[in-house]
C-alpha cells in the first residue's frame, strides 16, 4: 500500500512539473520572446539580398542657346572651366591627364560609337581622340587605383573633361560617389595610324552643341562674322536614343597635329572648344540646314 501511495505522489509531481514548463512556455511564447518559429520555404525560393545602390551621374552642364551678337559677343556662352592638358604622343604611345567623369544608367543598352551595346556594368570608356577598342590604362591620380579597359565610344563632349567611364569602370576607380576625378590615360604602346609623334586620320574641332537647330545656325552665322572658312564650318545632327542634339564643328583635319593647331586658333574665339576625332561609322548623309543648305556635315550617330 505504503509503494502505491508512493508511485502515485511521484506520477503526480512529474504531471505538475510538466504543466508549469507548459505554462512558462506559452507565457514567454505569448510575449514573443523565447520561441523561434521555423519556417520552409517552397522549393526555389531564396532570399533575396538587396539591389546594388546606384549614385546618380554626374551632371553634365546644359549649353544655352549662343546669342548672336558679332565679334563683341564672341565665346560668351563659351568660357573655359579648367585647365587644359594636352595630349602626348610618343614612340612609348599615348599620354593624357585631365577630369573624368561616368555614365551608366542613362546610356544602358544603347548603341555607342564603335556600334557595341553599351553595358554600364562592363570597363570601357568613351574618349575624343583615341581610335575605337584602343587599350589604355587609367589611374584615378586622387586615390592611386587604375583600371585597363577599351576605348568604345566618343565623348566626352564636356568642355574640361578628357574622358567618360563606364559604371564598372567608375567604380573600380572608386569615383562613383564623388562623379568627377583627375585622371592619367596611357597606352602601353604605339596607336593604330599613328607617325611619329602624331596621329593620322579625321579630326574635326567641336565648337558647340545645342538642343535646337536653331541655337547651332546661330553659332554658324557668329562664325562667318568672324571669317571662319565657310567650307570648314559644318553641323551634324545627333541622334542620342531619340533625343536630338545639333554640333556645330570645323573640319575635316586630317591629323591631330593639324587639328591641334587650328584649334589653338579657335579657342582664342570659343575658349572651350576641343578636338574630336571622327567616328568609326558610315554617316548617312540627310538633309543640310534650311538656311544654310550648303554647309552642313549631317549625319546620325550614336554618341552621346
């Protein structure tokens, strides 16, 4: 009897010790601080991490409509930003210092230049002089890194700034948040058409851009008051994905070196004028401005 009554009392006492546990276990559950909940989720399913956030480009500064006034007017709307480094070009290749910028987002998918689809998550760059899927290597002179990367598009058409990277490439150099860095571009070695301390081939010197036809026509006429040869003055129509732009441009040169020296002329005129060279794309010729039907290089690229 003494056993039974015994087996009973610990039968009881472990049922009491195992309702409290329940009961600590549902208090701490309802306040949400002890139980972990496991879910599974359905097969393929994973958690995603968040996307990579995107800095905006920098912007690239908007030139006004020229007011035509005559020789008292002149490279008003055309003032110099910064100091201008000009390129050297050596039996060792090509050397070049100045302000890059990056463009990505804007320009994703389009077509560049050299006719590639721009991929802003891939190293290139867009430079005005270099020829198409040149090689370089640059070095952000501000933080010390460098990239090596290709060379396929033109621009960029900012006076003051030597050349545009892609995000990758921006990113690498780790300038993506400041937008703008000081730059060395090196070839390791000599450049396709170039002679000696030169460059061969089609240069024309980038005068303005403007989002009207009727901003570059004025350019044009400002020229020709000021006995630019009517024959070198030309403007070519821009198609930028459907966004129109109009360039007013002296040329063709027919090296850099000739190029160069007449641009030493012309930014006495326009101060931020530069040298471009030509494109490596077939140009469809289309329709020359109404008031000056004679003049006008047209042609549909893909730059920016």
């Amino acid at each position: 009897m003494k056993r039974l009554v015994m087996c009973c009392m610990v039968v009881l006492g472990v049922s009491s010790l195992w309702g409290c546990g329940l009961l600590r276990q549902s208090s701490s559950c309802s306040a949400g601080a002890c139980c972990a909940v496991h879910v599974d989720l359905p097969a393929g399913w994973s958690k995603e991490e968040p996307a990579e956030a995107i800095p905006p480009e920098p912007p690239k500064p908007e030139q006004k409509p020229f007011l035509h006034g005559g020789k008292n007017t002149r490279g008003e709307l055309y003032r110099t930003r910064g100091r201008v480094y000009y390129p050297l070009v050596n039996k060792r290749g090509y050397e070049e210092r100045g302000i890059a910028s990056w463009y990505g987002p804007s320009f994703h998918g389009r077509k560049t230049s050299s006719g590639e689809t721009f991929d802003m998550y891939k190293v290139s760059a867009a430079h005005k002089l270099l020829p198409m899927h040149t090689t370089v290597t640059v070095t952000n002179l501000e933080n010390g890194r460098s990239a090596i990367l290709a060379v396929n598009d033109r621009g960029p058409f900012v006076d003051g700034r030597v050349l545009d990277l892609s995000y990758a490439a921006a990113k690498d150099l780790g300038m993506l948040d400041r937008g703008l860095a000081r730059v060395l571009i090196r070839t390791s070695e000599p450049l396709p058409g170039q002679k000696h301390n030169d460059i061969v081939g089609e240069f024309f010197i980038h005068v303005g851009s403007f989002e009207t036809e009727e901003g570059a026509t004025c350019l044009f006429e400002d020229m020709r008051s000021l006995n630019y040869k009517r024959s070198m003055i030309s403007v070519v129509r821009v198609d930028r994905g459907g966004e129109i732009h109009w360039r007013v441009e002296l040329g063709p040169y027919r090296s850099m070196s000739r190029a160069s020296t007449a641009h030493a002329k012309v930014v006495k005129d326009y101060p931020s004028a530069f040298v471009v060279a030509s494109d490596e794309l077939a140009q469809s010729p289309l329709n020359a401005l109404s008031a000056t039907p004679q003049l006008a290089r047209s042609g549909v690229l893909s730059s920016r």
